[in-house]
C-alpha cells in the first residue's frame, strides 16, 4: 500500500489515478477467480449438509432395518414353537381317542408325523406317564403282560411321585435308552411339568441336557416343552383337580442349537439367546459374529415363551456391511470438490474450446473432402462395375466398368432404373431391402442375366449394400457388378467333366463288377467242373488196385499209387486256391480281436495234433496283445504263421517259436529251417515253395494268404531268416476306425 501511494503522488496531477480504482482494476482480473473460490467454499458446505443429512437417514434406515430383522427372527423362533406345541397336541388328541395308547399306535402317530423331515432338530416325541410308587409294580408287570418289555425305572430315588419316560418315538438306539426315564428326578423338568399340570396350560424347561445326546450334537444342551395329559374329554378347571385327573405329559425334546440354527439359517444375524426367568440368566444360544470388528447396531428383544423369559441380545455386522451404502456417500465430498474445481476451469476452458472446436470442424470439412475423392477415385477406376442408386432403384451415378459390362455410356445410364438392364424375370429389389439371403447387416448378393448392347446377354454378380444414412437422401444404395459369364461356363465345363468321369467311373464299377462275376464263375469250375475228372482219376485207380492189383508187377502198382497222389494233391491244391479267393472276396467284419489268445488257441491245437512234439517245442506268446479286424482272417493268418513256424522247426531238437510285438509290428520268430534272403521276393506267390516237397509238406497258399489278409487289413507283411538259422515275419495292422476306438 505504501508504494502504491508513492507512485500515485509522483504522476501528475492530471493522470493520477484513484487509489481506490486502482485497487479494483488490479483485483478485477482476480474477480473470476474470487467467485470460484466463493462458488467451491458454498459448494462445499452444500455438500457437507446434504452428505450428513444423508449420512443419519442411512444410518436411521439401517438401523430400523436391522431392527426389523431382529424382530422376525424372534417371531420365527415363537412360530415354530407352536408348531411343537401342535403336534404335542396332536399326541394328546390320541389319549382322548382311547383311555391308554399302545405303543404300536404311539409309533403309528408319531411316523405320520414325520419329524424327520419336518422338523431336524427334534429327537422325537414322549409321553410320560404320571404314578405313584406304590404302583410301579403293577405298571412293570401290566407292561410284561402286554408284551412291551422289561420297564425299568431310573434313577429311582424312592420319590412317591414318579414321572416315568413310557413312549418316545421315532425307536432310534438312543430314544430307546431314555424309556423308563424319571424326569422328576431332575429339578428343571420337573417344575417345568409341575407348571404344566398346574396351569393346563404348555410349560417349556429350562436349558437341560438331553438324555439321548451322547455327544452326536454340536451340544448335548436342549429344551423339553411339555404338556399335560387329564382324564377325561376336558381339562378341570382347578389346580387341585388337575392335579389329581393328571395322567402324565406329551412332551418334545429338542436340542437348541439346532433348533435356532434351523429356524434362523445362516451367519447374516449374530446373537444370543439368554433364558432370564430365574434371577441367574442363563445362556441357551450363542451365535459369534463372523468378524471381529465392533458391531454398528445392537437390539434386546424380549418375549415369553410357555412360561419361560427369554432374552434374545442381537448384534450387527460392522459398519461397513450393516450399512454399506454409507461407503458411497463419503465420495460426495470429492465430487463437491471436484465440481467446484470444474465450475472454476469453466471460462478458461471455453475459450479453449472454441477454438478448439474451430480446428477439428476445419479439420473435419477436409477429411471430408478427401473422403469424397478417394470414393470418387475407387468408383472411376475401380475394374468392378458400381452404380450408386436412389431409393427407388434408379441409377444416380456409374462407373466406367459398369458402363464397358453393359456397353453403354456411363453418362447414358444415369436416370434409367437398375432392373431394366436385365433379361431375367425377377421382381426389382431395392438395394437398401433388407435380404432374405445375405449378411446379417443387409448385404446380399444375387447373380442374374444382364443384357448386353450389341452383344450376347452376359452373366453378371451383382452386391447389393445398403449406404448408411442414406434413408431420405439421394442415394441410398450401392451394388458392385462383376461379370461372372466366363467363370460359369467354365464351372459348366467341369459339371459335364464330371458328369464324364462319373460315367466312365461308372462303366469301370460295371467292369469289375464282371471281372468279379468271372472270378466266381472259375471259382465255381474249378470247385466242381476240376473236382470231376479227379474223382474218376482217384476212383478208377483205386479200383484198378484194388481188382488188378495182382495182375500188375509192382512198377505197374507204383505208378498207380503215383497216379492216386498226384490226384489227392491236385484236389489239395484246389481246395488251397478256393479258399486264398475266398479271403480276397470276403466282407470284412472288423471288431477287437484278442491275438493273445488266439495264437494261445492255435499252439494248443497244433500240440494236440502233433503230440510227440507238445513237450520238444518251446513257445513264447506276449501277452496283451490286441487288434482290429476280421475276426476269421485274423485267425487264418496266425494258422498260416504259426503252422509254418510249426512245421520248419521239425528237425530242430531245442525248438522255439515267438509270438509278440516290437516297434508297432507284430512278429512270429522260430529258429527252424529257414531259408534263403536272396528269395524272400519268392515267399508270398502262390505255389511257390523254397523247400522240397519231401522235406515239408504243403501247397504254397499259406503265406499268399497271409500276405492278402494282412493287405485286407491296411497292413504290411515282411520276412527275414536265412538258411538253417529260422525266420522271422513281421506284420503290421491298421488302427482301429474313430466308432471302434
């Protein structure tokens, strides 16, 4: 302020300004912020009064709310409680219907009560028959007599009174410990059945420990709630009648904390349950509370239940979660905060703005127009046909493709309706129509037959897309026209290729289909046209020994006996050759084929069939093996192998055979004759042999056979040996199809 004055004095007189103007144009530019300032200080405050009001009406709320919770859990626990006096009253309607119930119709009650399942917590429903000492006697034999059983009382103190445990349902081992009972051997029972026969009225026990708990319960510690039993269809009037027409007590045992955990489920609710009818409260229930934060609400309902207080003292979760809306509020201050802030930036920020918007609309106008020419572009020089149409399907603008596929002018087309450029008989459809054929976002695609000026009608594809926001403007649509004529006539070229191939496949099937008929019908002459001349063959030598075989020397009879050989080995030969074109001919049965016990199958009938060897050959069968095929081939496989096997290790003193799997193939190993390498392209022909005949019998077949059930099955076989050192054949099978697997 001084050197504000001392600049004042030295102006001169004629420019010296106010002080006072001079202050105030100085704090003028600072006005806009000083009314922010004014603006975020009452906004604040604004914002502590609303935040506070809302703050205790939430809290209110939540606490009424919690309240009210409170409450209905102590009415649910009342509601059930009648429930137990119901079905009490239920058991004493059954006494008025006959003078003393039989156990049997107690048990037939009770199970059509099913507490079980209605009612968990309860160990069942009793009657308790009220008598005196001196006639304990006649009810243990009354009981006897009946066939009930041994009713033995306990504990007997020697009261008079006795009030003894008769029925109690449903029979579980422990309901049947608490038969012969005395409850008014235990004080809380029995002035709990005093009050009952006193008042007429349900008499609940304290908190006792029931008889038949054993420890199967979270707690032992349960309730009784009793009512009384008269003579007579109605209750007396007067505490001394009652008491001397009381014939005992219907009462439910249950065990609390399962009482109050079925009832009131759950951990939302932590509370205790305190009985305050005496002058020393006892605890009944107590539920703690899941965290150990403080509680934000606490509330005491108090109630009587058949002639006991209760107290039920109940406490909320923390403040967090028994009112968690109050979380939110707290962010009503930052907000406040923040608008003020934001009311302060406001005029700083629209000068900004607007200029800002300036820059993005001249920005926006020149994107725009290169928009426009890059469209302009791809639509002039685009080798695809395009045509921009109006909603009525009139051309509005195309492009010199489309007019070189029609074969006119681009400028000629303009104004002309799309659907006139075409041969076909479909109904014009507008390109913004929605399609009943195309992409979910309207596209859809269409080939029709376009005529072509001063030229043959040409097939073109046409896209049809809709232009968006084009509704109500000019254009609204745009379809892409390529000209697809020669790429159909030449998909026409391959359907009648294939039409072709399919004929000439067809005449092939009809072929083989013959060559099969022919394969059969020599089968057929070889089965029985071959089969003929052999029979006279072996049949008229036969006879010739048997009627002239004196009159022939014995050269004579050797070639006879060579002639009837050679016959019985031509007939072998054939039945060989029928059956190698039975396994080629054959339908395949595939399924999984146990080759452990099939080889195991085969051993056991060649060792039977050549017993003087069943102890001379070792033999070594893998087991587990499995594969995938034709049952019966497969078997005449492993017959071919192992008999060979077999067979060829005759001469051999320590012989061997192996069956197993190594490297994915299966393999069949001897050490017998074996045979020479340079031949092995000689194993599988049929009739060819590597051995004489003298030295091993056979025909040839077996290994032709083997090698066409192995290539049957999508397999390969192999063999190695050499001469005198055994052989090893090696085969593979294919894996079993995707349903077998």
């Amino acid at each position: 302020m001084t050197a504000l004055r001392l600049y004042a004095l030295r102006m001169p007189k004629s420019t010296r300004e106010n002080p006072a103007e001079a202050i105030r144009r100085r704090l003028r530019p600072l006005r806009g912020q000083l009314w922010a300032l004014g603006v975020l200080v009452a906004s604040l405050a604004l914002v502590v009064i609303l935040w506070k009001m809302a703050y205790d009406r939430e809290l209110r709320s939540s606490e009424e709310a919690f309240i009210s919770q409170t409450q209905d859990a102590a009415d649910l626990l009342q509601q059930r409680m009648v429930n137990f006096e119901l079905v009490a009253g239920g058991g004493i309607s059954l006494f008025a219907s006959v003078a003393r119930p039989t156990p049997d119709q107690w048990f037939g009650y009770v199970e059509g009560m099913e507490l079980g399942r209605r009612f968990p917590s309860v160990a069942g429903l009793g009657f308790t028959g009220y008598l005196r000492q001196s006639r304990l006697d006649e009810l243990q034999d009354e009981w006897q007599q009946a066939g009930w059983g041994d009713l033995q009382v306990r504990p007997n103190l020697g009261h008079d009174r006795l009030a003894v445990v008769l029925y109690l349902e449903p029979k579980t081992p422990e309901n049947r410990a608490v038969i012969g009972y005395d409850m008014f051997s235990e004080a809380v029972r029995r002035r709990a059945m005093e009050r009952a026969m006193n008042t007429g009225d349900p008499s609940l026990s304290g908190p006792v420990p029931l008889v038949q708990g054993e420890g199967r319960h979270t707690t032992d510690t349960g309730l009784l709630l009793f009512r009384p039993v008269y003579r007579g269809p109605e209750a007396p009037a007067t505490a001394d009648t009652r008491r001397e027409a009381i014939l005992g007590w219907v009462y439910v045992p249950f065990w609390v904390d399962d009482f109050v955990s079925e009832v009131i489920p759950g951990r939302d609710l932590s509370f205790t349950i305190d009985d305050v009818t005496d002058p020393t409260p006892q605890r009944i229930f107590t539920r703690e509370p899941e965290s150990a934060k403080p509680a934000a609400f606490s509330h005491a309902v108090e109630f009587d239940n058949y002639g006991r207080r209760w107290r039920m003292n109940f406490q909320s979760a923390p403040l967090a979660q028994a009112a968690p809306r109050l979380g939110s509020l707290q962010s009503i201050l930052s907000l406040g905060l923040l608008a003020s802030l934001l009311m302060y930036a406001i005029a700083w920020m629209l000068a900004r703005t607007e200029s800002r918007a300036q820059r993005i609309a001249l920005r926006l106008t020149e994107e725009y127009r290169f928009s426009e020419e890059r469209f302009r572009t791809a639509m002039e020089y685009s080798a695809i046909g395009k045509a921009l149409m109006d909603p009525k399907g009139v051309i509005v603008q195309a492009n010199p493709a489309f007019g070189a596929i029609v074969g006119v002018e681009p400028d000629e087309l303009e104004g002309r309706r799309f659907d006139e450029l075409f041969e076909d008989d479909l109904s014009r459809r507008q390109a913004t129509e929605p399609a009943h054929l195309g992409d979910g976002d309207g596209v859809r695609r269409e080939t029709r037959r376009l005529h072509r000026l001063g030229g043959e009608p040409r097939h073109v594809q046409l896209t049809y897309a809709p232009i968006p926001g084009g509704e109500g403007m000019a254009v609204s649509g745009l379809v892409q026209v390529e000209d697809v004529t020669d790429r159909l006539r030449a998909e026409a070229r391959v359907r009648a290729l294939n039409r072709t191939l399919e004929a000439r496949v067809a005449l092939r099937t009809r072929e083989l289909s013959q060559s099969n008929e022919e394969l059969e019908a020599f089968a057929y002459s070889v089965s029985h046209d071959l089969r003929a001349p052999l029979r006279a063959i072996d049949g008229f030598s036969r006879i010739l020994v048997e009627r002239y075989g004196d009159s022939l020397d014995e050269t004579g009879r050797d070639y006879l006996g060579r002639v009837r050989k050679a016959a019985g080995r031509m007939g072998d030969l054939i039945d060989a050759l029928l059956k190698m074109s039975r396994i080629s001919r054959g339908e395949l049965k595939t399924e999984k084929v146990d080759l452990t016990r099939m080889a195991t199958e085969i051993i056991d009938d060649l060792r039977a069939g050549d017993p003087d060897r069943a102890d001379q050959v070792e033999v070594a069968i893998q087991p587990g093996l499995e594969a995938h095929g034709d049952t019966a081939l497969l078997r005449n496989l492993l017959v071919n192998l192992l008999g060979n096997a077999w067979k060829f290790t005759r001469n051999r003193d320590a012989a061997r055979i192996e069956f197993g799997q190594e490297n994915g193939e299966f393999f069949v190993r001897d050490n017998g004759a074996g045979f020479p390498q340079d031949y092995v392209g000689k194993l599988f022909r049929p009739f060819q042999r590597l051995h004489a005949q003298s030295q091993f019998d056979g025909h040839g077949i077996g290994l032709a056979s083997a090698k066409r059930v192995v290539q049957r099955h999508g397999g390969e076989i192999r063999a190695e040996g050499s001469e005198d050192a055994g052989a090893t054949f090696r085969f593979t099978l294919a894996d079993a199809p995707d349903e077998l697997g």
